[in-house]
C-alpha cells in the first residue's frame, strides 16, 4: 500500500512538470506564429484605410471581403508554419525527444492555431466595426442570420485543420 502511495505522489509531482512542459511549448508555438499574425492584422487596417471608392456600398462590400479574407489567409499559413517549419529545421525530432508526449505536441500545436485564429477573428470584425462606423450595417453584416460569416468562421477552422493535418502527415520537400 506505501509502494502505491508513494507512485501515485511520484505521478502527481510530475504533473506541473508537464503541465510546465505543455506550457512553454504553447509559448514557443506563439512566438513562432506571432510574426504572421501581426502582418495580416496590419495588413488588414492598412487595407481598410484604403480609399478604394467614394460609394459606401463598395466600401463596405470591400470591408466585408477583407473581414472574410484574413482569417483564411492566416488558417491557410499557420499549419505550415506550425509543424512544416519544425521539420524543415528539424526540430519536431528534438521536440519529440522531450519528457512530453507526441499528442501533447499536436495538442500545443492545435490549440495555439485554433487560439491566434481567434484572436485574428475577433481583431478582423473590431477593425470592420471601425472602419464602417456610421455607415449602414446591412452591408458589412447582411440580413443572412450571420450564416455568411459562420460559413467564413468554419472554413477557416477547416483550413487551420487541414494544414496541420497535412503537414503532420506529409514530408516536405
């Protein structure tokens, strides 16, 4: 019973080793993605700054495309930059050498995607909120219920997905 008590205090002192571990991969996840989030939140404003013409139904049309455009820009990327550039640095070998195991690396992984793909959402529809103050609101956001953008939302998640997936699965070249 003491050989029990004593494996069962072992595994929960590892616990915050691993939940440290988890962490600090997370971080580096974030570092590594934050330069391609900071240029398409940039990007974004810059482009909403843009007089591309004096018709406020063009305007918001144009607003409307961009909100659409930047999350699916950063899905389409962040894959790539997740798990491609780990292997072309040949890191994702070291990473899997570490105390932590490979779902748990794919789990960092996923949720620091899913999390700055968040983040370019919700930074996306703040700078069309802005951008289109004043203006009429059935434009940027149509009479559709929402289900445009929730169409939007689910391919991004999609695309996010299917790059990791596919980056996980295939070797670069």
């Amino acid at each position: 019973a003491n050989s029990t008590a004593n494996s069962s205090a072992t595994g929960l002192m590892q616990f915050p080793h691993i939940t440290q571990a988890f962490k600090r991969l997370c971080w580096k996840e974030t570092l590594q993605l934050a330069p391609l989030v900071i240029m398409l939140l940039a990007l974004n404003g810059l482009l909403h700054l843009l007089p591309v013409s004096s018709n406020a139904d063009d305007l918001q049309e144009f607003h409307l495309v961009l909100l659409h455009l930047m999350p699916c820009l950063f899905a389409s990327g962040a894959g790539a930059l997740l798990i491609s550039l780990e292997k072309e640095q040949r890191t994702i070998g070291w990473l899997s050498s570490l105390p932590i195991a490979s779902s748990q690396i794919l789990r960092a992984k996923l949720s620091v995607g899913l999390a700055c793909l968040a983040i370019v959402w919700l930074a996306c529809f703040l700078v069309t909120l802005v951008a289109d103050w004043g203006l009429p609101r059935d434009r940027v956001f149509p009479n559709d219920g929402g289900l445009s953008i929730l169409f939007t939302l689910s391919n991004s998640v999609f695309l996010l997905l299917l790059g990791i997936a596919t980056a996980w699965r295939y070797q670069t070249p």
